[in-house]
C-alpha cells in the first residue's frame, strides 16, 4: 500500500455506529471501509453496548433487529435516538412491523433482511448531512486550522501514534497512551509495530509472542494468545526482524494476517481503546488507514517541524480517501524537550507556517509538551512503565489522555511495593 492519492471528498467522514452480531458487522465494515465518506467509530453486540455507544452520537446507525428479543424492545431503544438509523429486521418478520418500525421518527429506511449497503450509502451520506445541517457537528479536537474547545473523539478510539521524524519518543509516547487509558479503566490494547520492537524491552515483558504469531493464527482465538499484559492493558507486541516487518507490508489490507485485520478483530473482542506504535515507514501506512485519530510526536526542533508537516500533508493531502482520520482528529506532542530548544509556540509558528506554504490550511496546535526526564530511560532500561518513572513527564500524558478519553484514572500505585508476576512487575500501593 502506496502514500497515493485517491481523492478527497473535502468534507469530515459521516461518523456510524455498527450494531449487530459480528459476522454481519463484518460485512457491513467492509463495505463502508474503502468509502471515504464514511468512518465507522465504534461496534455494538447486544441492546446494552448499543445504549452505551449511542451516548458517543454517531451520524449513522447500521442496527440488526435480531439482537433485541422483540419489536417492544426494539421500539424502545429507538426512542429518542438522534442519530439517522437504518434498521435490518428479519426476513419474515410482518409488514406491520416493518410499518411500526418505519415509523420511528430517527428510522431512516428498515428492510426485511439485508440490503445494498454500497447502492444505500448514497442515502445515508444525504440524509447525515441532512442531520449537520440542523445541528451542529460535534466538536472535533482542533478544527483544522484553529483551536477549538471541542472534547475527544467518542466512540472507539483507533490512534496511531506516528512521524516521519525517528528518534522521537514515539514507543515510549504511545505506550504510556495506552497504559494511561487502561488506569482510566477503559479496555485498552497497545500494538507495537516496530522492528525489533522495543515495547517489551520498556515494559518488562518478553520479545514473543508478538505480532508474527498473529500472522501465523490470524483469528481471534489466535489473537487472544498473542497478548501479554501490563496491569490491566494488553499488549502485542511488535516484529522480531525487519524480514517479519516486510512480510506484514507487503499483505493486501484485507488479508486475514494484515495490520486492519487486527485492529478489526480487536474491535470485535470490544476495546474502547486500540493504540498502534507506528514506525517511520513499514507498516506505517496500514496503521494509519485503520485509525481514526493520529498523535504526532516530535521533538522541538525546525527538522522534527518539518518533518511533522511532510506526515501531516502525507495523511491528510496525499493519503486522502485511504483513512478515517479527519483533519481535526490530528495532534501534535512536542516530547523530550529541552531548556535552550524551541518554545511551543515557536515551534507551531514555524510548523504552522511550512504547511500554509504547502497549501494546507494550518497545522493543528500542540496538545501537549513532555519535558525530558533522564529516569525516563532508567526506568525503561529496567523494564518499568515510563508513565511511572516521574510525574514531570506523566502529567502532559495525563493532559493529553483526557483530551482524546477523557474520564479519571484509577490510582497507578506509584510509591509503593513492587511485585512481580512472571515477567510483569506490578506496584502496590502502601
């Protein structure tokens, strides 16, 4: 998969909710996937999680019928439901009911077993927009040029943290991301991309199972072996060798194995939060074009700004209609900054200002500054938790994890008794 440009609808992605039993899901997804109109934010399995992921007000509801016990059920949940719904009811089910149904005022069509999603998308697309025209869109992170006051993106949270820049912090970054979101008590999975992978040098855990036994079992039984655990967070780790990291590339984005294939499996098994640790190149792309937000990390440097740029146009301009990632959905961390370096402002000045030269219309705003902290390496070379080593660098990933989750953390038990269990070190408070 190239950085190619196949078009841009220059407009956000109409934002749907997928509410069914999975192997229908499935093919919804794979129908919506390659239409850049649309950005599936979040699944849902049973009445429960659909009442859950409505409260995130996706544009667009796929709902399966056959997962309420009845019609009564079903009328009840679409009870002031906001968003635009098409409901799929069973094949036989009476004409009454599907009149009932219809009549719902958020039901935009429902039909008797399934439909042509790719003749319906026309449809849904207008009637979203129909929606946006009546009230406003809900708040992105920044808005594409400007700040804004908006809150995190809802629903699931697919985050790629990435640049084109090496040297970064971006493993270190994204790992105290994901651990962060799991102390908020929120399902949360990291995924290490790199090869060799560093993710479980920095965690304390061992370099297998990782990424390439995924590949071997792409299912989710064989998903589920592959994990490791770090408290509450989940962990896959990334490639051994840069020969397994080149097998991964060079799988079509819908092969069983691919790097989609896992963020899609994993969707399944019910995250609220996937972070993907994205290499400089690689399997970059693949992780890109399964998200719906990216964190650029940099360093505070006119060369990390340049090439925070190049990344920005690169998802944004050129890979355009590859990705669910909306403009406003990028943010930018200045980490392992320095006395003496550039200032945030500074620095967003003269990113700011290359993209303008580029023909963007801005750079989104720094979201948060991570100092450098020497026991941040210490910590990692003892296969300690980064988010653990001090509170100078934890509170800009606090700042930033309640920007794209929101929500309180539960206590990390920093400060008390470390215990270990196998190759996971867990602290206890006193």
């Amino acid at each position: 998969m190239g950085w190619t440009t196949t078009g841009n609808n220059g407009a956000d992605a109409v934002t749907v909710l997928l509410a069914g039993a999975p192997d229908r899901t499935h093919v919804w997804y794979t129908a919506l996937a390659s239409d850049a109109r649309f950005r599936v934010v979040s699944y849902a399995t049973d009445p429960q999680d659909v009442k859950v992921k409505l409260a995130s007000n996706p544009e667009i509801v796929l709902l399966d019928a056959t997962i309420y016990p009845g019609p009564d059920a079903l009328m009840q949940a679409l009870a002031g439901v906001s968003s635009a719904v098409y409901v799929f009811l069973p094949p036989d089910v009476p004409q009454e009911i599907v009149e009932q149904v219809g009549s719902q005022p958020a039901v935009k069509a429902s039909f008797r077993g399934d439909a042509n999603l790719v003749e319906l998308a026309g449809r849904m697309y207008a009637d979203a927009l129909a929606l946006r025209r009546q009230a406003p869109a809900a708040p992105q992170m920044w808005g594409g040029g400007r700040p804004t006051g908006g809150t995190a993106v809802a629903g699931l949270r697919i985050i790629t943290v990435w640049n084109r820049a090496g040297g970064t912090g971006r493993s270190t970054l994204a790992a105290a991301l994901a651990l962060d979101a799991a102390r908020k008590g929120l399902r949360a999975l990291l995924v290490g991309l790199g090869a060799p992978d560093v993710l479980p040098l920095h965690l304390g855990l061992k370099p297998d199972p990782n990424f390439t036994h995924w590949m071997q079992n792409p299912t989710q039984e064989g998903f589920q072996a592959a994990l490791q655990q770090v408290g509450s967070l989940d962990v896959l780790a990334g490639f051994p060798d840069v020969l397994s990291e080149a097998r991964a590339a060079s799988l079509p984005k819908d092969d069983s194995a691919s790097v989609q294939s896992l963020v899609t499996t994993a969707a399944y098994a019910n995250y609220a939060a996937i972070v993907l640790d994205a290499p400089v190149g690689g399997v970059a792309p693949f992780a890109v074009a399964a998200s719906n937000t990216l964190v650029l990390v940099a360093r505070a440097t006119l060369a990390d700004a340049w090439a925070s740029v190049e990344a920005y146009r690169t998802v944004v301009q050129r890979a355009a209609g590859q990705h669910r990632i909306a403009a406003g959905n990028v943010v930018v961390v200045l980490n392992m900054r320095d006395s003496g370096q550039l200032t945030p402002d500074e620095w967003h000045q003269a990113a700011d200002a290359a993209a303008k030269n580029l023909g963007l219309s801005g750079f989104p705003p720094v979201a948060a500054v991570v100092p450098y902290v020497a026991d941040v390496p210490v910590a990692q070379d003892q296969g300690r938790p980064a988010l653990d080593a001090s509170d100078a660098f934890a509170r800009p990933v606090h700042k930033l994890s309640d920007m794209l989750f929101g929500g309180a953390r539960q206590a990390s038990g920093r400060g008390g008794k470390a215990i270990k269990l196998g190759f996971i070190k867990i602290r206890k408070g006193k």
